[in-house]
C-alpha cells in the first residue's frame, strides 16, 4: 500500500469525480456564458460590465445600477436569475461534500500509513463498555491499540479524542483487518454485541494469520465452545468477567513469572529494569513457608511516575515501610512477578537484565518449586 500526500489525494479526488458533479459544473459554465454573451448582446454592455452583471445576477445581489428596460432584457435578466438560484445552490452544495470527501481521504490516508508503520500492536474490534475499559488498560501500559468500528458515530466520538487509531469499517471483511496491521499484530480482541459475528471475524483472522493470539468475548456461554473451535486462543465471557479479563487474556501470549530473591531496599533496582523495558508489573506473590497458597496482588505498575510515587510513600511512611521489609523477611526474600511486555523478546531482554543483577532465580517456575526456594534458611545476600 502506497504512501500518498494530500496533493495526491486531491489530484486522485479531482480525477474521480461522478459524472452528476461534472455535468453540474459544465452546466455552471454554460449558464455563465449564457449571461456574458446576452448582457453583452442584449443589455449592451461591455466585456468587464457584462461579467459584472452576469455574477451578480446569478448571486442575486442585485445592486440596482444596471437596469434592464426593454421586454427582452427583463426576460433575459429573469431566466439568468431563476436559472443561477438553483444551480448555484446545487454547485455550493457539491462543493462542501467534495471537500469533506477530500479531509476523510486525507484522514483515512494518514490513519493507514500509522498502522501501516505499527508492529506488536493490538487490535480491537467493537468499542463498546468492555472494548473501552481493554483499550485503556492496553493504552495505561503504553500498548499501540487499532480499533475496528463499523458504528460511524462511535468512530467520530473516538476520533475527537484525537489519542487513538481507528478504522470505520467491517472486522468480518480480509481487506479491513489487513489494513489494521493484522499480519505484524500480536493479538486480536474482539469485543463486539455479537456472538457470530465474532465467530466470523475469528475465522477470517486464523485463515490470515496461523500464530495471531485471538481473545473473544462470548455473550452466550453455549457459544464459547464454538468460538474456541473457530480458532480463538481465549474465551471471555461477560456474565463472569469483564474488560480486564480480557485485557489479561489478550496479554497472555506475551507474559511470564519471574521469580526473584532479594530485600525491600532492591525493590527500586528491580522495578526500575522492568519499566524501563516498556513492561508492566501485574501481579506479586509472597510464598509463605508451608503456606498452600501465595499471598497475591495486584500491582499494576507500568510507568516510572508510578515507581517514584510508591517509593516516594516509602519514605514517608515509617510504618509501611517496615510493614513490607517484615514481609520480605518472612518469606526470605522469595517472590514472583507476573510481567507484560510488547513481545517475547523484550521479556527475554527483562530476564537477561535482571541476572545480570543477581535478581532472578526461576522463570515460570511452579508452586511446588518456589515452596523449596522459600524454605532455605539461607540469608539473602
């Protein structure tokens, strides 16, 4: 797909006109040399007075200082008037359309060379309450997000926002999903009302794109089962959870559990190699010794501001800080990351990162490997 400018733009809009518009214009033409010719023939004027008497006739301005008199000239002044009301109004009308067209062209050009210059990004299709609440947990974590619309008033209110990628168009069709990147894309959300419609969106992706990780939503729980056979990796059903399942569905493909030995005062060294990757921080889990289960929360940390501002909290509040150093001590240093990144290799270059630092002791290390680590007398070094 070509890059084009907005002069190439008009020249292809210019070049493409309908044949209604053309006539329009010749007609135009045709009634204007109707009035210079007959002002000059009939009302005796000169070239420069006839133009002048033709345009404002036809505007209807009538300035009065060129008076028709005889029978023939008030006939001719009256067919030039009645004629240019309508045709002008006509003309002014195309004209406005012709320039809209012309804008939505040049939008829609520009909106595809960005997604044409995307790679890993996400797509969506269906912005609704649940496909807002994904693209705003994909956008928290700095995730490039193409959104599928086919409601032309949702697709103008998000493109006021003016902060995202969307095409107006039908996810069901090869050539809309093509032009939303789907080939170089790291997943596709499919959030829309529709339970077939999803189906078919997911068949036409996974004939596409044989690696693409597909998450759907699923209204009727006797369709998950039929949308997972269409191709999906992920089932979401709204009547048990909402956007952020989704979200954590959709990043599936590209996270993992980093399980890491270290103190509290590590923790800035740790976070800092994480964010400073492009990846998030989803969730913590302390291990307990002889505990069934982890202590787990979410965290959610994906900015630096954010990293500043928790350990700007540390300093200033004693108690918490002794609270978690307690906790560290308890569970001898050990716990787990899950991490979100962009793609598989950024993740790598996380791990790599953090045992260059001597933070990392597993990846996607189970249960039962992690009790072992936590119940080592050893002291973190």
């Amino acid at each position: 797909m070509s890059q084009k400018n907005p002069e190439s733009i008009i020249n292809r809009a210019l070049y493409n006109i309908p044949s209604h518009v053309r006539y329009a214009f010749i007609t135009l033409i045709v009634l204007i040399s109707y009035g210079i010719i007959g002002s000059y023939l009939i009302m005796g004027l000169n070239f420069v007075d006839s133009i002048y008497f033709t345009v404002s006739t036809i505007a209807t301005l009538g300035y009065g200082d060129i008076v028709p008199l005889t029978v023939l000239q008030k006939v001719f002044s009256f067919t030039l008037a009645i004629g240019g009301v309508g045709l002008v109004a006509y003309v002014f009308s195309l004209i406005i359309s012709l320039v809209s067209q012309w804008i939505e062209e040049w939008k829609s050009d520009t909106m595809i060379r960005k997604i044409k210059s995307l790679e890993d990004h996400y797509i969506l299709c269906g912005y609704g309450r649940v496909g807002a609440v994904v693209v705003a947990e994909l956008q928290k974590r700095n995730h490039e997000v193409v959104i599928i619309e086919k409601n032309r008033d949702i697709v103008d209110e998000i493109e006021k926002e003016g902060n995202l990628l969307v095409m107006h168009g039908d996810a069901t069709d090869d050539k809309t999903l093509k032009c939303a990147g789907i080939e170089k894309a790291t997943g596709l959300l499919l959030a829309t009302g529709n339970d077939v419609e999803n189906l078919f969106i997911t068949l036409a992706s996974r004939e596409i794109s044989k690696d693409l990780w597909i998450v759907s939503r699923a209204l009727k729980k006797e369709n998950i089962h039929r949308i997972y056979n269409s191709g999906a990796n992920e089932v979401v059903s709204p009547a048990e959870s909402g956007g952020e399942d989704i979200y954590f569905a959709a990043i599936k493909s590209n996270i993992i559990s980093i399980t890491t030995k270290h103190d509290a005062k590590d923790i800035k060294r740790e976070m800092k190699i994480i964010i400073n990757h492009g990846c998030s921080i989803e969730t913590i889990e302390y291990y307990y010794p002889y505990s069934k289960k982890p202590l787990k929360r979410r965290i959610g940390a994906y900015s630096q501001k954010q990293l500043d501002r928790f350990l700007e909290l540390l300093e200033q509040d004693k108690e918490i800080k002794k609270s978690l150093e307690l906790i560290y001590e308890s569970v001898n240093g050990v716990h787990s990351h899950l991490i979100s990144g962009p793609n598989q290799k950024t993740l790598d270059k996380v791990v790599e990162s953090l045992e260059k630092e001597n933070l990392v002791i597993g990846v996607n290390l189970n249960h039962k490997e992690i009790m072992e680590i936590t119940r080592k007398p050893e002291k973190v070094e």
